[in-house]
C-alpha cells in the first residue's frame, strides 16, 4: 500500500486488521492455555502460572522493547523514504534480541525460586510453577523472538504474514495443549512446552522473511553490523513499551503478595481467570495499536499532521467501545466466563471468581485508552510522555493497593487497579489534549 495516496481510513484498516487478528488468536490460544490448566491440573495449577508469570512478562517487556523501538524507526525511515536507514533499525533489533536471550535467560533461571518464594508461594502450587518456569526460561530465545519478530515483520512491510506467523503458532500451541495436557496429562510443563513449540513457529516464519528477498528491508549477511548508536536509539523509543509489561508483572507480584495474605490461594486462582480475561482485551488495544503505529510513524516522517489526528481518533474509538462492551457483559454475568476455567463441582472457587470479575474488571475500558496513547506518542517519537504514561500507572496503582486493603480487605485488592485507571486516565486525557493542539 502507498501510504503517501492512500487515505487514512484505508490504511488504518490495512494494518489493524491483521494485528488485531494476530493478537486476538494470540489471545484466544492464552485463554485456552488457561482452559486447560485450570481443567487438568486445578486451581492450584491457575494460581502457580499467575505466581510464575511475572518473570515470563520481563522476557515479554524485553522483547516488546526492541519490537516496538526497531519498528518505530524503521516506519519512520521508510516514510522519509530512506530504507537503507531502516533496514539498519531492524538489524539492531536481531542483535539485541539475541544478547538479551543469553543474558536474561541465565539470570532468571538462577533468579526463580528465591522469587517464587517471596510471593508466598508453598507445596504444590510451589512447585507447580517452579515445574512452568524451568521450560519456559529455558526456552527465552523464543519467547523473546515470538514477540519481538511480528513486530518487525509488520514494519517490513507485511503485516499480513506477522498475523499469519502469529496464527499458525498459537493454532499449534491450542492443538499440543490438547496433546499434551489433556490426553497425555503432562501437568504444567506440558502447557509450557506447547507455548514455546507454538512460538517456535512463528519465530521460524518471521526469520525466514526477513532474509528473504520477498521483504521490502531484505537482510543480507553483509548488512549484519552492529551500531550501538542506533540500537540505543531503538531502546529508547521501545522503553515504555518495556515499562508497560513490567509494570504489569509487578502489578501481578504486588496481586499475589496481598492476595495470599487478606485470602488463599484460591483468590490467587480468581486473579489468574481474571488475567486472562484482562489480557484477551489488552491484546486487543495492543492489536489496534499496532495497526496504528506503523501509518502514525509513517505520517510524523511525511509531517501530515492531520492524519495523525484521524489515525489515534479511529484507534480510541474502537478500543473504547469493545472495551466498555465487555465491561457491561461481565457485570451482567462473570459467572459465565468464569465456567469456561472452572470445573461445575468447584462452586466455592466459581463464587470466589465471580466476585473478582465485577470488582476488578470495572474499569478494564480505560487499560485500553492507555496503551493506544502510549503507543501514539512512541509512534511520533516522543519518548518522554509515553514513558511517563506507564511511570505514573505504577506510581498511582501501588499507593491504592497498599492503602485500599487495610479498608476494605480483600475487595481493596480487587477495586485498586479500576481506581487508578480512573485517576491516571484523567492525567493522561491533559497530556492528550496538549499534543492534539500542537498537531492543529
């Protein structure tokens, strides 16, 4: 597509649809992930992935960093027509990628029990995720790969093919969950290799494009050269996004913390169904994002100020609507989609989930307005007001968790997080309205 003729409507949907598609499926095959442990291996399988999932969201927030950064510059480059420039970008990346597999994959492997103990965890539910995290940190090349090399791909100029990559490995990943939980009844570790053979798809697809002479930023061996200016730069532009999932994991150790001391293990399990529930709409502001990066950078090269404006109006107005949709159904009945993870026989953790659903997920509408303007303001270059976005979520959310619970008990660690997205949504809609002027 010639993004310079096209117009904005047009664009928008080139690159949303297939990167709303690609996350979708990813979080279609995270829901079923969810599905099958909490069927075969129980509540206290739920609770240990949530235990353990705080240090696979540092790979994820590496990986998201280096996507997003290379991406960034490298639509920018191709929109002031100079694709050498970013081609360089996306060499970087590969570089990148591969010196933080070596370097995080040893450092969190040594790191995970001290940090599964620290959150409380004990007896099975200990070594359930101890058993989730040992493949999964052994396998952080792919893990970092599967996250970070769509991204890249779709800045290339294929997004159709990321979505594809994307969907062919979580399709593998739902089939070998089957294979490997439900018939041949491998516990935990059978959900992480799943995941990580599914990842291992469509890293191989990705790769494989990107020395190929069908992409538009062909790599050849040649071109494999390292420039710590440019990978700095890259870094800087991504750090928000890494922020973002960091932000997250230490959300869900703060979660798990208080959880196991105003409850039980079986709230840790409600605050697992609740994440993946959660996680299904973050996905879906993360896809719309995405699809809006690539023509916001292209635009912010090519100085069209006005597109800009219409790319983040059609971005907002989406995430919103579904957003508010799916806030409305789920205080109508939590019940239903808490059965989908929980055996009919187990009534006390179907109640216990129900409960948190109405709670926590009250204000889930405002996660997606603050991913779609953190990406908005990186797709332009500015670093700063993206990464302050994710900075002040942190600094509001832990003082209301803190504070909350000692009130309200339980219910305070539930109505935290919805409390503080009203309160920083309100801060962030200022620093939207200022850069909507300068655009003007």
């Amino acid at each position: 597509m010639n993004l310079h003729q096209a117009t904005v409507a047009r664009a928008f949907w080139h690159y949303t649809l297939p990167s709303v598609a690609a996350l979708m499926v990813s979080g279609t095959y995270q829901i079923v992930d969810g599905i099958f442990v909490g069927h075969f291996v129980g509540g206290n399988g739920l609770a240990a992935i949530s235990l353990a999932w705080p240090l696979i969201g540092v790979l994820l927030a590496v990986g998201m960093m280096i996507g997003i950064g290379a991406g960034a510059h490298a639509s920018i480059h191709l929109g002031a027509q100079q694709p050498n420039k970013a081609r360089e970008y996306i060499v970087q990346a590969l570089f990148l990628l591969l010196g933080f597999s070596v370097l995080l994959g040893a450092l969190l492997f040594f790191l995970s029990p001290l940090f599964l103990s620290f959150q409380g965890a004990e007896g099975e539910t200990l070594d359930f995720g101890q058993h989730y995290l040992n493949w999964m940190l052994a396998g952080t090349p792919v893990v970092l790969g599967s996250i970070a090399l769509p991204l890249l791909v779709r800045n290339a100029g294929a997004p159709r093919l990321a979505t594809l990559a994307m969907g062919l490995g979580a399709v593998a990943n739902i089939a070998l969950d089957a294979l490997f939980l439900g018939y041949l009844g491998y516990g935990l570790e059978g959900a992480a290799l799943a995941t990580l053979l599914g990842e291992l798809l469509s890293v191989v697809l990705c790769l494989g494009y990107l020395f190929s002479r069908r992409s538009k930023l062909t790599i050849a061996p040649n071109q494999l050269v390292w420039q710590s200016q440019k990978a700095w730069h890259l870094l800087k532009t991504g750090f928000s996004s890494m922020l973002m999932y960091l932000y997250l994991s230490f959300s869900i150790v703060l979660h798990n913390i208080l959880l196991l001391k105003y409850g039980t293990s079986l709230h840790v399990a409600a605050f697992s169904i609740a994440g993946y529930l959660m996680t299904f709409y973050y996905l879906l502001a993360e896809g719309v994002a995405g699809g809006m990066q690539p023509i916001t950078s292209f635009y912010q090269g090519a100085v069209q100020k006005r597109k800009i404006q219409l790319a983040y109006r059609y971005a907002c107005s989406i995430v919103l609507a579904v957003g508010l949709l799916f806030v409305l159904v789920i205080q109508w009945s939590p019940a239903f989609f808490a059965h989908f993870f929980i055996s009919t026989t187990d009534t006390v953790l179907l109640e216990t989930t129900s409960h948190a659903l109405r709670l926590f997920m009250l204000a889930m509408f405002l996660d997606g307005f603050l991913v779609i303007t953190s990406t908005w303001f990186q797709s332009l270059g500015q670093a700063r007001p993206a990464t302050m976005i994710t900075l002040g979520n942190m600094a509001i959310q832990v003082p209301f968790l803190l504070i909350l619970p000692q009130w309200l008990g339980i219910d305070g660690v539930w109505l935290a997080v919805p409390v503080s997205n009203v309160v920083l949504s309100s801060l962030v809609l200022i620093l939207v309205v200022r850069q909507w002027r300068r655009l003007c």
